[in-house]
C-alpha cells in the first residue's frame, strides 16, 4: 500500500509552474507530468510600469505559494533561445533581456520561456496539418503550427491589416474598448476572412482573455479556445 502511494505521488512529478505573462494580469497554474491542472488558476496584476524587476517580482509573489520542479513561462513577444526581444505591450527594458536566467536565478528551477501565443497554442492544437492559433487580449497574438510542430514567433499583430492599421490596433484591447463587442466582431470577421486567404489553414482556434466576447457565427473550421489553453501549453515546452 505504503508503495502503491509512493509511486502515485512520483508519478505527478516533475511539476510544471506554467506562467502567462498579460499586458494586464500575470497569471500561474502548476500542472502535473501530463500536463493536468494541480492546482487553481491564480492571477496578479501585471505592474505599471512592468519592467523585469517589477514582473519578476509579481512571479516570484505568486510562484512562493506553490510546489514545482520547472517553470514555463509565456511572454507577449518575441522570445529567442530564452532572450525577450520585443515586448510592444510591456516595457522597453524587456528588449534583449535574458528571462530564462532571471527566472532560473530568482526561483532556482530550470526554466523555458516561449511566446505567449506560442505557449497557447500548444495548448490547443491538435497536431494534425496547418493550424493557426489568434489569442485576441491586450495584444493580438498569432501561432502557426504544421502536424503540431510549432513555427515560433509568428507576429501578425504588427502587421498592416485594414485603414492604414495593423491587427493589433484593430483588434487589440484598446480597440475593443473604444469601438465595443459588435464593431470589433465585425472587424474579427474580416480578419478571419483575411487569413484563411493567406495561410489557408485546416483550423484555426480563437484564445486569450477577449475571445469571450466573440459573438458570430464562426466558419467550419474556426473555434475558440479557453484561455487556460495559454498554461495548460507550458507542458509541451518540456516535450523533446
Ligand atoms: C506581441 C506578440 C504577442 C501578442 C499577444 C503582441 O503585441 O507582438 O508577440 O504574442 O502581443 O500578447
């Protein structure tokens, strides 16, 4: 009996601390060997401004109340052998910060760190042909996955889309609170439209914190994700 438990509690090791970096909240979940939720969601605000101290101060807040033996973490830009090179809705000292080391030094666990919407897809695909992945939140972030391999760091929301604005300017969150739900589920079905055209994807999958406003009838090969998807996916960065 006393191994039967023993071996039950090996088993959910090693546990993941999956960490999703948003322009507005910073949120943790650790996840078990295959990838199951251990524990609730928990969430903070992302700092004003968010600098990497002031984020990784918010991280290491929200890592202390939990067990785990690896860390993944999503950030809202590019990111590049654990290096953030962009961060459009963060701060300008993330450009060419080293958040892999940061956060292997503050928390001692070996740490991966993708792009958000990367980490979110990883947690929605199916692994089967051309999949696209939106996660529509305080920015507009894009994957693209071929037979579940992930080509990383695919940026359309900086990209031209309609009246000399790019995706995210159109649909970011400043959009949608200037413009409310039903312009911007007008603008979104342009934007679908647009993109099936140029990826011609068999499915695309719809995620982040905004998507629960999405109010149309969506194609055949369109659906939305729950926006866990963004740390469920921290499971797949450990898969070689
Ligand atoms: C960034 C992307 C990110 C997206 C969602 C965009 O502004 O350029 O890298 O995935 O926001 O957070």
């Amino acid at each position: 009996m006393l191994g039967r438990i023993v071996m039950e509690s090996n088993g959910m090791h090693p546990r993941t601390l999956a960490v999703d970096i948003g322009g507005s909240g910073i949120k943790v979940m650790v996840l078990d060997h295959e990838g199951h939720p251990l524990t609730e969601r928990d969430r903070l605000e992302t700092p004003q401004p968010a600098t990497p101290d002031a984020v990784l101060e918010v991280i290491q807040t929200l890592a202390a109340k939990q067990q785990f033996d690896r860390v993944s973490v999503g950030f809202p830009g590019v990111v590049r052998r654990g290096v953030t090179e962009t961060a459009a809705n963060l701060d300008a000292q993330w450009i060419g910060f080293d958040l892999g080391t940061a956060i292997e030094q503050r928390l001692e666990k070996p740490t991966r760190v993708v792009n958000d919407a990367d980490m979110q897809g990883l947690g929605a695909i199916a692994g089967d042909g051309v999949e696209l992945v939106v996660t529509l939140g305080t920015g507009f972030g894009s994957a693209l996955f071929l037979n579940g391999k992930l080509v990383p760091n695919l940026e359309l929301a900086h990209h031209s889309f309609r009246k000399g604005e790019t995706y995210e300017q159109q649909l970011g969150r400043e959009a949608l609170d200037a413009i409310g739900k039903k312009r911007w589920n007008n603008r979104l079905g342009k934007a679908i439209a647009n993109l099936e055209k140029l990826f011609n994807y068999d499915q695309l999958y719809l995620g982040g914190g905004n998507s629960k406003h999405i109010d149309q009838e969506l194609p055949a090969n369109v659906k939305t994700v729950p926006n866990v998807a963004g740390l469920l996916g921290g499971i797949a960065l450990w898969r070689e």
